[in-house]
C-alpha cells in the first residue's frame, strides 16, 4: 500500500529511487566535508547531492557545483510543486533538497550522498525510507573544540556557539543507522567508504552511537576544561 504524499508525490515513488541514498550529518568540525569529497573523488558513482538555495552566489562560487542558485519565487515553486525533499530558511535565505536531483543521480546510475543535519534528516526520513543514514562524531568535545580553535578564522564567541550547536545535533542524533568516530581520518574514511562504496555494514551501529552521544553530551555538562567557557556565556544563548 503506498504511503503518505506530499502535493503529487507519493512516497512509494521516492521510496523506490532512494535505495542508493547516502545521508551524512555531522556537527561542524567533525570532519564530513573532508570525508564526503575524499569518497566522491575516489569513486566516480558517488555524487553529493547539490541543495538549492535563493543566497547570492558568492566570488568562487559555481552554479550547479556549489548550490543550485534559484530566485525565492522558484524556490516557492518546487516547494508547491512538491519537489522539496526537505528545507529551511536560514538568516534570511532558503535552503532546500530537490527529489529531482535525488533522481536525476539515481537514473545516472550513481550513489547519492546527502549532506543534511539532523533536522532536515528528521523532515527527510519518511520520504527516504530505504535510505542508509551515516553521524559522524568527534572522539571528544575538546577534539572538536580545538579542531575549530584550529581553523583560525572564528572568533571565540562564534566558536562557543558552533560548540553549542555541535551539543544539540549530538542531542537529537537518533535515527541513524550508523555511527563513524572520526579520531583517525583515514581509519574514518575507510568505514565511510565500507558503507557507501561497498554495501557493507558499519563498525558502529545506533545502540552503540547513541552510548557515544551519552558520553560527548556528558562531556559538555560536566569537564573541567568547558567550565570556564560554560561560565562566561552562561545564558548567552
């Protein structure tokens, strides 16, 4: 029996093209833009799905290789039409997954990799139902924090707030099938490239992840190195 629509489009149409769908969450600084494009240069039939968003392009910037660049008034459109997967206005701007570009890799024959957070995966899930689902996790917050503090381009302030955003997508990371520590980019890559390229199953499965956010969330509550941090923004925001 097929399942619930959205406006003209049944999810069992979805459900059938999306066996070969990737979604890969992560907080930021955990290492999946990294991971992702190693896998696609690696494996010619592995695509990242390209978001649509209404944004300016930006200097550098490429149409259809970065984002698809739309005018809010299409944007509108596909979301009436029923062709938004999932999508959210952020500071002002529409982000959004197309189902056609979904297809579109899928008729070419490739895998899909959908690089969503957790909320868009939580909008997704009933339209990707045979879609494999991969988190990525930090060893630990203090890894995290100084992979951020490495970068050199954020301000403290700017930091504690990716920090915290990092605390709340390991807090709503449920719903995935699999979880990938990312203590060793290359041992990192290889599980990632065990569950999309070969079909193979994870090293870690959601029991197991969710015991790991357990512990990261912890982490934030209760160490000594965050205390200083959680007391000079506390209910800042």
């Amino acid at each position: 029996m097929p399942g619930p629509t959205t406006r003209g489009r049944p999810d069992v149409q979805v459900t059938r093209a999306n066996a070969n769908v990737f979604v890969i969450s992560a907080p930021s600084g955990a290492g999946k833009t990294t991971l992702n494009g190693r896998l696609v240069s690696k494996h010619r039939d592995v695509e990242i799905s390209v978001s649509l968003t209404t944004r300016p392009i930006r200097t550098g910037e490429t149409n259809g290789q970065d984002y698809h660049f739309v005018t809010r008034e299409e944007f509108r459109r596909r979301v009436d039409a029923g062709d938004m997967l999932e999508w959210a206005e952020v500071f002002g701007n529409l982000y959004g997954t197309t189902l056609s570009e979904l297809e579109r890799i899928g008729k070419a024959g490739h895998k899909a990799i959908l690089e969503i957070d957790v909320q868009g995966w939580q909008k997704a899930r009933r339209k990707l139902r045979n879609a494999t689902s991969v988190f990525i996790l930090p060893p630990t917050l203090e890894t995290l924090w100084k992979r951020l503090e490495s970068r050199g381009t954020d301000s403290l302030e700017v930091r504690w707030r990716r920090l915290v955003a990092a605390r709340d997508e390991i807090a709503a990371g449920r719903n995935y099938d699999w979880f990938i520590v990312n203590n060793n980019i290359d041992r990192a890559f290889a599980e990632l490239e065990d569950i999309v390229a070969f079909a193979r199953p994870g090293l870690v499965d959601g029991t197991q992840g969710h015991v790991l956010c357990r512990k990261l969330l912890e982490e934030f509550d209760r160490s000594e190195w965050l205390r200083g941090l959680r007391d000079q923004f506390a209910g800042s925001f």
